[in-house]
C-alpha cells in the first residue's frame, strides 16, 4: 500500500463516487479505479459496494478509512514540519472546539490566526468534548477545547481557564413588565444574587444529557450534598434551550456565562451563581486544551495555541450579561 493508493480510496469513500472523487482528485476515472482494485487486492478485502448510485463501504473499507483519514493528516504534518524549517509556520492547523466556545471563538481567532500567520491556514471542527477527544486520537484534529473528560494515554490534557455556571431563568414577572417585552436582549439581564443548592435541585432543569460537561458537573454537586436534580426536559441546543427557560417560569438551565454572550433579541433572563456550601465557593468547570501525547508539535501547532490561549483569556473576561 503507497499513500496514492490511501489518499485515492479515502477521498472516493468522503464523496460517494469514482466521478465525483476523480474530478476533486484531477484524474482519470479508469486509472483511479484501477489504483482502488490495486489496493483491494493487496489487502484481500473488497472496499467497496458498487452500485447505481456511487459506492458504499464494506465494513473493511470503514476500518481502513477511519485509519487512512488519520495516517493522510499525519503525512501532510511531516510535510508541513518541514516546511516550517525555511521560514514562518505554514501548513494547516485542524482545531476542534465544543460549540458553546466556537459561537463566542471562532470569528476572533480566525481574523487574528490570518494576520499572525499569512502563510498557514486553520480548520475549525465543531463537537462535544468526547467527540473532539476521539478525533484527536485518530489524528484527524491537531488540537482541541474541551471540556472535563475521561483521561486518555493518547491525549494530553492541559487546564486553560475555568468558567462560573450561573443558574438562567426568565427575569421576574416585573421586570419583564416595565421593559420592552420581546424586543429586550438577554445581554441586558444583570447578574442577581446567588442560589443554593437546594434551591437549585427543586427547579425543573433544561439541560443536555450525559456526558455533558455541565450535566456532570451539576447531578456531581447535588450528590455530594444529597440531592438530586429534577431533569424537565433534555436539550443540546443553547438558543432553544434559552428559548424555552425564558417562555416558561417553571424552567431554568445552567449554563456557562459564555452561552449568555452576543445572543439575538428576546425576552429578558436572570443569571445567578449557584452557592456550593455556606462558604463563597460557587459552581464551576474547567476548560483544557488537548493535543496528541503520541505525535511531535510542531512550530505552527505551539504558536497557534499560544494564540488560542490569548483569545480566549481575553473574550472570556468580558462580563456577560
């Protein structure tokens, strides 16, 4: 097996098609399918499932794409590792970021990366954390935001930032009154005073399911004070999950201040910390960055998450609200 023959057959199964993958890859159609026999008879396995329509995986050919996407990526790093030897990084960096960082992230990152680094490119993927965390051991990301995971020998973790959870709720009937009812913006709602935990547990939850970050975060510190949460509804998505717990008063979420940035008009919102004893102590996460304990860092890689790290230090001391 050569890495033509890898690239060939990878970019025929992302599109479905000899015709289609022939076109993107600028060659003949006999000789990329010749190139895909060549390689199914090496390996002694078909590949693909010829039909009608284009083509579909066997399930060697899903085996071998998960590694081939992985060991191209890998190639193209050597590559670009050595490029970066005669001058300013370049190549491409591959970063993955949970969407509730990328919607307040990626538009400052992307602008500065182009005027820090002219000559390379970034590529920004969006996933939960677990995702993110399985695609940078395939290597098919080069780095990641992610929130509390489960440890991993092929990923390095290195704590970031740490972000307060704030208790959301619809504003107070009077206050919702005396403004503009549905042309206020939830970046007008003020933090109010704290909440406990068991004031916490008897409100009915908007949250996302397990293994969110949050909802860990959440169900971990009610145990430890002997509680539990009273789940109302399991929702991933931040703008329906604000949507609901500022239509209905019975509903409140927990979220990062971070999800509480640059939203649309609408309906008023209370945020609150949530207490986690008589002390000052309040709810929290963490935020890390993860990258490959099995491949070298590059000077592109080093660089552009120490600008990473600068932007969001600085986007996330913007009060929110």
């Amino acid at each position: 097996m050569d890495f033509k023959q890898l690239e060939y057959f990878v970019r025929v199964a992302e599109h479905g098609s000899f015709s289609r993958a022939a076109g993107v890859l600028r060659v003949a159609q006999p000789a990329l399918s010749r190139q895909v026999r060549s390689l199914e008879t090496e390996l002694r396995q078909h590949l693909f499932v010829r039909n009608g329509r284009g083509v579909t995986l066997t399930d060697a050919g899903r085996v071998l794409l998960a590694h081939g996407q992985g060991l191209l990526q890998q190639l193209e790093r050597a590559r670009t590792e050595l490029e970066e030897h005669r001058g300013a990084p370049v190549g491409r960096l591959a970063l993955g970021l949970p969407p509730s960082v990328g919607r307040t992230l990626t538009v400052p990152l992307v602008q500065a990366f182009r005027l820090r680094f002219p000559k390379a490119t970034l590529a920004i993927v969006e996933g939960l954390s677990a995702t993110l965390v399985e695609w940078l051991a395939q290597g098919r990301i080069d780095a990641a935001v992610v929130y509390p995971v489960a440890p991993s020998a092929a990923v390095e973790l290195k704590p970031l930032l740490e972000e307060k959870l704030l208790l959301v709720t619809a504003a107070p009937a009077r206050r919702r009154a005396a403004g503009p009812a549905a042309g206020a913006s939830p970046r007008e709602c003020r933090m109010a005073e704290s909440v406990s935990l068991p004031e916490l547990a008897a409100r009915g939850l908007v949250i996302p399911s397990r293994p969110h970050s949050i909802r860990m975060a959440v169900e971990t510190a009610l145990a430890e004070a002997g509680l539990k949460p009273r789940v109302a509804l399991e929702i991933e998505s931040i703008a329906a999950l604000l949507a609901l717990v500022a239509d209905d008063d019975s509903l409140a979420a927990v979220l990062a201040p971070n999800a509480l940035r640059d939203l649309p008009p609408g309906p008023p919102l209370r945020a609150q910390p949530i207490r986690l004893g008589k002390g000052r102590a309040t709810l929290g996460t963490r935020l890390f960055v993860a990258t490959s304990s099995q491949r070298p860092a590059g000077p592109l890689l080093g660089q552009g998450l120490a600008l990473l790290a600068e932007q969001m230090h600085g986007l996330w001391a913007r009060p929110a609200g």
